[in-house]
C-alpha cells in the first residue's frame, strides 16, 4: 500500500528513497512518476511538501557466476 509522507527542510529525493525502500533501483523513477510536479521542486526540498511514496517491487539479487 502506498504512503504518503512531508518533507522536512533539507530532505532530498534519493535519501528519502533509500530510507524508505532501502534501495534505489527504480525507486527515484517510481516515485517521480507517482508526482507529477515533483521534479518542478527545487531539492533540497523546503519543509512541507507531501510526496506519495508508491509501492515498488523489492530488487532481484540474482546471483552472478565470474567463472564456468
């Protein structure tokens, strides 16, 4: 389910990505495109803006193999 939170002065997207989901592959992305007219606030964002945190799909961790 997707929350909404408000900024605080000095908060900037990737880390408000980061504590929430705990990753930011494709999490910045989800996020811009839940708020149209996000990407017009300057960053570091000013207190009180409310950003609707949508629910993303955990990262895969695929295993890689170096050798055959």
């Amino acid at each position: 389910m997707a929350k909404t939170i408000r900024t605080c002065e000095g908060d900037v997207l990737d880390t408000i990505c980061y504590a929430v989901y705990g990753s930011l592959a494709g999490t910045v992305e989800a996020v811009y495109e839940a708020n149209p007219g996000l990407a017009s606030y300057e960053q570091p964002f000013a207190a009180g803006i409310t950003i609707v945190m949508p629910d993303v799909d955990a990262p895969r961790s695929e295993p890689v193999q170096l050798w055959t």
